[in-house]
C-alpha cells in the first residue's frame, strides 16, 4: 500500500507512503487516495489531515508512469475530491511539495508546513503544462503574483515566504495533528455549508476551461503535453542531467 488511512475520533489521517520516491505519485497511489476520500466521506470525518512520510510531502508525479489521459484525468479528480468531502481538509506538509504536491496541498482548504517545505511547480522545467483547474486553484489560494512565479518559472518558494498567504500555519506534522483535533470541534454543518459555497464560487473560475472561449488554452496544454520537449524534459529527469528544449 502507498497510502496509509488511519483514525483518530473523528479525525482522519491520510498518508503517503513511497519514501523512495520522495512520495511522488502514480496512478496506483492516486486510485488509494480516491479510496481514503471515500472512506473519509462514509464514515463522516470531520477533519482530514493529508502528509506524506519524510523526507517529503509529495515531491510530483511519478514520471515514469505518467501520462495525458488517464493519469491526468484521475489527478484532477482527486483534486476536486478534496473539495467535495464535507470535512476539513488539512496539507500537513513536510519537505518537498512540487507539482503534483502543490496541488495536492492547493485542493486542500488548510495547509501548515514545517520550515523545510517548499513548494513550486516545475512544468515549465519538463516541457509541460497544467490544467486550468490548478490554475485557477493556486491564483485563489496562493495569489495571482505567487501562481505566476510557480507557473512561470518553475521555481521553488519556501514556505516562509508564503506564511499569511498559500500557508496559514508553520509547523510540523504533530502540531498539525493538534490543529486538526481542535478543528474538528468546530460546527461540522458550518463547514459544509461554507466549503460548499467557496467550491462553487471557485468552480465559476476553474470551469472556464470548458468554455469555447478557452478552447485555445486547452489547445495549448495538450500541444505541450504531445511535445518533442515533453519527452526531452522526462528523458533528462531520468537522466539527472539539464533538458535541451527546442519548442517544439
């Protein structure tokens, strides 16, 4: 198992748990989380904290087992999964959340991170390109300025620089179990309701992607997806040497 599900009263802990590969994520790993929703949704927890097991939180997507289709398809559905469970949702985060791990950290309502996390999306550093629904999720949550940076470059961000903003608490995972135990005496239909309500003002956003109007940008994901540089960029990931892209 790459995710482990463990409770606490009404405090669910999901976890991953592939240390050797920095918790980097693959279709597998993704299909438990889907499960860990569900038994979280069933069995009504009102706080789910999600970490990964040191040294990082989830440092991506597997690139050796990913693919537009139908890895791409089953990440945003978990990521949307995490806004429709009607408890809180918590990123303890620890070392390394990059792409994937950001935006597993983005669906997620709260996020506290120790002084070692850091956060980023490096798409632009393997030829790649993201959804809208990312997007548009790191512009809400992390502000316009901090998703460009991550976007744009590539870059890393600590999350100290990121406290008051994309992070609302520093702090390691047993204070972030703490967090979640006082969270979980708070008013669970209150919960609902305004999870509910900031979801679907949020979907007015994201769900741009199935406008006409957006079609060129969809267009423009899936052409770098389908790249000579998409492949270059995963070649030299593998290779643990500097990618040679040619645009095209």
């Amino acid at each position: 198992m790459a995710v482990h599900l463990t409770w606490n009263a009404d405090v669910c802990s999901i976890r991953i748990d592939r240390p050797d590969k920095r918790n980097a994520v693959d279709l597998a790993t993704l299909h438990e989380i889907a499960a860990a929703q569900s038994e979280a949704a069933a069995k009504r927890a009102r706080v789910i904290v999600l970490s990964g097991e040191p040294p990082a939180f989830c440092s991506g997507a597997d690139l050796g087992g990913v693919e537009l289709g139908e890895f791409t398809d089953t990440l945003l559905s978990v990521l949307r999964g995490f806004g429709e469970l009607g408890g809180i949702t918590l990123a303890a985060v620890e070392g390394a959340a990059l792409g994937a791990g950001s935006q597993l950290a983005a669906a997620c309502d709260l996020r506290m991170a120790s002084a070692n996390a850091r956060f980023g999306v490096p798409a632009a550093k393997l030829g790649l390109a993201v959804d809208t629904w990312t997007v548009a999720r790191l512009g809400r949550e992390a502000g316009w300025s901090v998703a460009r940076r991550m976007l744009i470059t590539g870059e890393a961000i600590a999350a100290a620089d990121l406290l008051g903003g994309f992070v609302h608490r520093l702090g390691a995972w047993s204070e972030a179990m703490e967090w979640a135990e006082e969270l979980s005496a708070v008013a669970p239909l209150t919960v609902r309701a305004h999870k509910l309500a900031l979801e679907r003002l949020f979907s007015s956003v994201a769900d741009g992607a199935q406008n006409p109007s957006m079609d060129e940008v969809e267009r423009a994901r899936l052409a770098a997806w389908k790249s000579d540089d998409a492949v270059e960029g995963r070649a030299a990931f593998m290779e643990k040497r500097a990618p040679r892209f040619r645009g095209q």
